[in-house]
C-alpha cells in the first residue's frame, strides 16, 4: 500500500473524554481526562494535541480549520476485540446455545463463504456496521477460506482502517466443505501473513476456531506459525459454555484443563486473545496472566446464548488483561455502546458494579492494551493514530431529555451506554479522515 497521503492540521471543538489509565489502577479520578470545551487538533493521521478550547484555539494558525460540534462528545473510537465478519448475516438467529448454534447457523452460513463476491458483499456490509457504530479497530474471525480473509483485508486497506483477521484452522468436527488440513491451513495462513501482515494498518491472527475442531497437529503448526512470524496475534476460543468444556476434556484427556490444550501447543502470548473465559479455573487464570494473554469480554453474546456471567473483577485482581467484544453474530449488535449496556447487567446480576468511565476504559483503552496496540491507539495522548468517534447527546428525544437532567459526566456518560445505538454516532473518523457520516 503507497504511504496515506498527508492531510492539513484539522481542529475539533467539542466536549472531549479519553481514558488514561486503568480506574481499577489507578482510582477514577486518575483514569481520565474531560475537557467540556475542548479541542483535538489532528494532523495526518494523528493526534497533535488535546485540550481546553480557551487553551489550544489562539494557538492555532489561520489556516487551521475549526469543526464546531454542538451537543456533541469526542471519544476515542471504539476497539472490538472478538467479532465474526462472516456472522454478520446470521445475527439474531433464534433459540440455541452455543454448540447447536454453530451447527444449526454457523457453519451453514460460513460455507456461503467460498463464493468470492458473496464474501466481499458481506465485508463491505460488515465494515460499514462497524462505522456506524464507531468502531475503528477490531479483532476478526474469518472463514475456513483462505479467499474470505483477502478479501476482508482488501476492503480494509481501502478505509485505511487497522484490522486485525485471520482465516479459521478448522480440520475436525465441522461440515466437510468448511475443513482444511493441517498442512493447507499452516501453508494458506502463511501466504496471508507474507500479503497482509503490518501492510498499512492491518494485522494477522493465527485463527483456530476452538480446541474441538482442530487436531493437536493442527494446533502444532499454528504454535509453529507463531514462532516464525512472532509480531502475528493467535486469536481463538475458551471456556465458553460448559458443555463445551467437557468436549474439549474427551478429546484432550492429556490436558490438564480446556486452557492446557493451547499452551502445550505454544499458543499463549502477550499477542494471545481467548474470546469469553468464562468458566475459568484458577490454573487456567494464573497461565493467561503469566503469559500475558488477554481475553475479550462478550456480555452480549454469553446472554444471547445463556453462556454464563463473566467475572470482569476476579479476572482483572488476577492480573489478566482484558478487552470487550461483541461476538457478532452471536452477539446482537455492533454497538460497543450498547455492549457496554449489556456489561453492566452481566455485573449486576454478580453483585458488582460497573462504572461508566470504567465501561469506556474497557472499549477503548483496555480494548488496545488488550491488544498490544495501546502505544498506537487507545486514547488521544500526543502522536497516537487520529481514530475518534463523534457521539450525539441529544440522538434521540428520550436521550436529549434525559441529559438535561444528568448531573455529572459520570451521569451523562452511563445515559449514553444505556440508551445508545448506532443513532448516537454522528461521525467516525480512522486516522483522522471521516470513513462514517450520519
């Protein structure tokens, strides 16, 4: 890809919220910054400065424009760290947990794949939801295709989005014309790494769908695939729903628990993101953390398909890392909003609470750090990528009401997670150029 061509400085003046710290960490005071006239002052492709309005704006040269955006809040854009591009037109699929739903919908869907121009129809379809929804960064499953995964990345590249999606390793317990071999899967996977990976803006992930669709073979020449291409991520499955679990245990009774399974194949790293881990033992808990393995946090989808609650503060006192997704198609909508909505329930009915500010860290901040990626993006700190998010706080009339009576940010913000949507996103913006405009 030729290098983006420059963009002139651009300033934005509205209220601006970034998180800049773990609140588990630190305390919420010391997490975040808020500016309630604030500017962000980009400039090809990155962030110059952020501020005060009073601060930055009779600094700025003449020529500089000034975006004015009433009613109006500035976030970082929203970083997904589990999602399925193929799922997307299979969401809202009705009445099965999980391991009837991917035979019953899932693979039934996936196999539509192998036609080149239905899987291009689909991303386009995908990255647009994505934007709507002001999601700038996502980690993505593909399909046993290795075609899937070109041309997930070809519109991409097109956005000049940063993408990360690998194409599943599947050799075992799936329809026959969704399965590779394990030699087909190491050699397609390499060919996609050698084309797409770190060109512009886009990353590979070594994809096995889960332990019981792939052989230790398999599993082998994915460990294989990370000690050859280090900088590649290993994205998967884990501990999602309990039958699952005893699945896994027949087929691997040499394993120690579900988690084992990845690690004897070199498969844990600080690149290693585990979608769920909800049913985690504390053995299992204290290898992600050493490793420095991330998991990717599903409220939506683990209701949708009765999985079970996941423990946000028992995994965090563990000192694992962890992003949030959404799990589309299982999960029900591509709203990082309206996941954070779900999040909050899913902690509720555990006794616990979840702040909103944390709730932003969670799909901002927390989501880079989840994937390595919190030197690039993640906040507005100097020099980081230009990807933000205009949020709408009167989008709807229930919320413009309902915000004229909030007290605090704090207030604000939790109005925002509960009653926002797609609607509430007035524009997204991937490395300082606009790529969604309502």
């Amino acid at each position: 890809m030729t290098e983006p061509k420059a963009h002139p400085a651009k300033a934005f003046r509205a209220a601006i919220l970034h998180s800049l710290a773990n609140p588990t960490d630190v305390g919420l005071e010391d997490s975040y910054q808020y500016f309630d006239d604030g500017v962000l002052l980009v400039a090809d492709g990155h962030v110059v400065k952020v501020g005060h309005a009073d601060d930055i704006l009779p600094s700025l040269d003449p020529s500089v424009e000034v975006v004015v955006l009433e009613n109006k809040l500035i976030t970082p854009g929203f970083i997904d760290t589990h999602i399925h591009y193929p799922q997307t037109g299979m969401i809202a699929a009705y009445g099965e947990q999980l391991l009837d739903w991917l035979n019953n919908y899932t693979f039934p869907e996936e196999k539509r794949f192998a036609d080149v121009n239905y899987a291009r129809e689909v991303a386009v379809q995908f990255l647009d939801e994505l934007a709507r929804n002001g999601t700038t960064t996502a980690l993505v499953f593909g399909t046993v295709h290795k075609e899937s995964v070109d041309v997930f990345f070809q519109e991409s590249e097109k956005r000049n989005l940063r993408m990360i999606a690998g194409k599943v390793l599947m050799d075992r317990n799936a329809p026959e014309d969704l399965t590779d071999t394990p030699e087909s899967g190491y050699e397609d996977s390499k060919a996609l790494i050698e084309k797409w990976h770190n060109k512009g803006r886009l990353h590979y992930a070594v994809t096995p769908r889960f332990a019981p669709t792939s052989t230790s073979e398999q599993l082998r020449l994915a460990g294989k695939l990370l000690e050859e291409y280090p900088d590649v991520y290993m994205h998967t499955h884990l501990s999602e729903n309990q039958k699952e679990i005893e699945w896994v245990q027949e087929l691997f009774p040499e394993s120690k628990n579900y988690l084992d399974v990845y690690d004897q194949h070199g498969l844990l790293s600080s690149r290693s993101v585990f979608a769920h881990g909800i049913h985690l033992c504390d053995g299992e808990c204290k290898r992600l953390s050493e490793s420095d393995s991330a998991i990717a946090f599903c409220p939506t989808s683990n209701l949708f398909l009765g999985s079970g609650l996941f423990p946000l503060s028992e995994m965090e006192a563990k000192g694992i890392k962890v992003g949030m997704g959404t799990d589309v198609g299982a999960g029900t909508s591509f709203s990082l909003l309206q996941t954070m909505s779900e999040a909050y329930k899913v902690m509720q009915l555990q006794g616990k609470k979840l702040h909103p500010l944390k709730s932003l860290y969670q799909a901002t901040l927390g989501g880079a750090k989840a994937l390595s990626l919190d030197h690039l993006i993640g906040n507005f700190e100097s020099g980081k990528e230009a990807d933000f998010v205009v949020l709408d706080l009167h989008a709807t009339q229930l919320m413009k009401f309902r915000m004229e009576h909030a007290q605090s940010l704090e207030d604000k913000l939790f109005v925002l997670m509960t009653l926002g949507d797609d609607r509430t996103v007035c524009d997204t913006y991937s490395y300082g150029q606009s790529v969604y405009n309502r």
